[in-house]
C-alpha cells in the first residue's frame, strides 16, 4: 500500500515521461524526495527516469528530458508514477497501458501527477479506486469516464493507487507520503528547504477561492457565481439566481455591472463557453453533445456564441474543416 514504511531502502520509484508532461509537478515530485534524502543524511528514496522508447521526452515548456531506459528494458520497481500534462488524451500508445497492467499484476503502486490519471483510467486501472486530476481537465474526465471515482481533491491516496492535481500539488502529496514513512520532522524540514511555509493536506483546494480569483468579496454576488459555476449543464434563469441569494432581478444586474462589468446572462455565458472549449479540446465527444453538455439548446446556436467569443468555431478549435476530418490527417490521406 503507497505510504507504508519500505520493507527494505532505499525505496525504487520510476517516473514514466509523457510528451508534453509538466515539468513543475515533475520537478516538484523529485526534488522533495532529493531533499528528503539530504535531510535525512541517507538514501531513503532512489528512481529512474523511463519513456515509453527510452527516448528523450519533450516537456509541455519546451524542455526534453533525457531518460535511462524504455519500458522494455526497465528493471522492476515498486513504485510508479506517470507524468503527463498538456493532451493527455491524445497519447495512444499500447505498449504503455499493456506494461501498467503488467506492473499492477505484479504489485507496484501506480501513481500519476497532473493529467496522468488519464492514462491510468484508460489502462482500466483506476475501476474501484478514488482520484483526482487538474481541475482544468475534471470535467472532461468525468465525462470519459464517468464509472471512475473523480474528487476535486488537491491529491488522493487510495490503497495502491495515488494521484495528484499537477503544479505544486506534487510537492504536498510527496511530503505527505515522507511524513507516513519517515516522520513529520522530516517532512517539516523538507518543506522549509522549498521555503513552503505549509504542508497542504489533501483536503486543500486546487484552485484558489473566489474571492482571491475575482477580486470580488461581495458575499451575494459570490453566491450566485458559484451557483452558476456549479449549474452549467441546466442553467438557472435569472429569477432563481436573484431569489437564490435574497435579491431582485435589478439588484443582481446591478452587481454584476458595479463589480464584473458584465450582465449576469453575459457572464454566466462565459462560464459555459469556456467550459465548452475544455470538453472540444480533452475530449471525442461531438460538438452537438459539448453543446448539450454547456446548456445549449441547439449546435448552431452554439456555434455562433462560441465563434462570436471565440473568434473560431468548434470544429474550427479542434482543427476539424467542414467536411469534418481533422487537418492532419487530411494532409496524410492526400500525400
């Protein structure tokens, strides 16, 4: 089980490279198990960097990774963490998902950091299990694979199964598998060498709050954003949000106009029109399907607000022309 004390150190981890992976959930994840080692004067934890060839692997920032083996050719290790980031859902390479089943078989712990959790849920090997992913992809995972246990968690623990959101987060799910296994003093002093004044708990949230993102503090008006937020698919007309936090319809346009500068319908359109553009870019889902899915009626009511804010269309944003074969592999069929 992830977290237990090692039978034996030091404890072998291998970090699975995927094109496009973050480099900060990456880098976050290593150097705390670094500083733990150097913190506590020896080797409690030693990894390997892997990519599915044994190629160099090119990160989301534009910086490629030398790694020391392909899958084929890597030693056992107990523990497993993917690393992915920007299209995920692009990836399709089999021989990934055939060796993580064959690690699972075997008894590793399968971890993944940022999007990764993705790839772990497309092995079929998340079924049972709880994770999370970066809250910028929840929504399309949860309609890809809406059997698998999602949280909104900064990082989730779950037996032989751990995920974390991405970015920092990676930093507070390792400090929390070091204070398991080696003790809060040595993790309180991993994070004072990240000058990371607090370790988060998995019960932190991803994103900050309303108030920090908005700049907004009213307490109604914050009200009836979350409500928006949390009602994208059906969405509530302005009486019920107005009735919703003890307002008039005048009231509520009024505070929207003072604070967002926006009517209420122009901003809750926002919020479903970003949404959409999330649910065309991570998922196969049909454009008429993401408009459902964002509370249009219609798909070309949908195509004229999304092109209208947008600047492109849906098919457009996927790189789909009119006759709906993406760009490249129209180029492909014509060589």
């Amino acid at each position: 089980m992830f977290g237990t004390v090692p039978s034996e150190l030091p404890q072998k981890l291998a970090f699975v490279l995927i094109p496009r992976f973050s480099m900060i959930a990456f880098t976050s994840a290593v150097e705390a198990l670094r500083l733990a080692n150097r913190a506590s004067g020896q080797e409690l934890y030693r990894w390997r960097l892997l990519s599915v060839d044994g190629e160099p692997v090119t990160s989301s920032c534009g910086l490629s990774l030398q790694v020391e083996a392909s899958l084929a050719e890597a030693e056992r290790c107990a523990t497993i963490v993917l690393c992915s980031g920007l299209e995920v859902q692009r990836f399709d390479d089999k021989r990934l998902f055939s060796w993580l089943r064959r690690q699972e078989r075997e008894g590793a712990d399968l971890g993944a950091l940022c999007t990764a959790s993705h790839l772990l849920a497309r092995a079929g090997l998340l079924d049972g299990y709880c994770c999370t992913i970066h809250w910028e992809n929840l929504a399309a995972f949860a309609e890809d694979f809406p059997d698998v246990d999602i949280s909104t968690e900064l990082f989730e623990i779950d037996r032989n199964r751990f995920t974390c959101s991405g970015g920092t987060a990676a930093i507070d799910m390792m400090l929390n598998l070091i204070s398991r296994q080696h003790g809060h003093e040595l993790a309180v002093s991993v994070a004072d060498q990240f000058l990371h004044e607090r370790i988060r708990d998995r019960h932190d949230h991803q994103r900050m709050s309303l108030p920090a993102r908005l700049g907004v503090r009213h307490p109604k008006l914050l009200a009836v954003i979350e409500l928006m937020e949390t009602n994208l698919e059906e969405p509530l007309g302005r009486a019920q949000l107005a009735d919703s936090a003890g307002l008039s319809t005048r009231q509520l346009e009024r505070l929207f106009r003072k604070y967002l500068n926006r009517s209420p319908a122009r901003y809750y359109l926002e919020l479903r029109l970003n949404r959409a553009r999330l649910l065309l870019l991570q998922t196969n889902m049909s454009v008429i399907d993401v408009a459902l899915a964002c509370g249009f009626v219609s798909a070309s009511h949908f195509s004229k607000c999304y092109r209208d804010y947008f600047g492109r269309t849906p098919r457009r944003e996927r790189g789909l022309p009119p006759g709906g074969v993406p760009q490249e592999e129209a180029a492909a069929a014509a060589q």
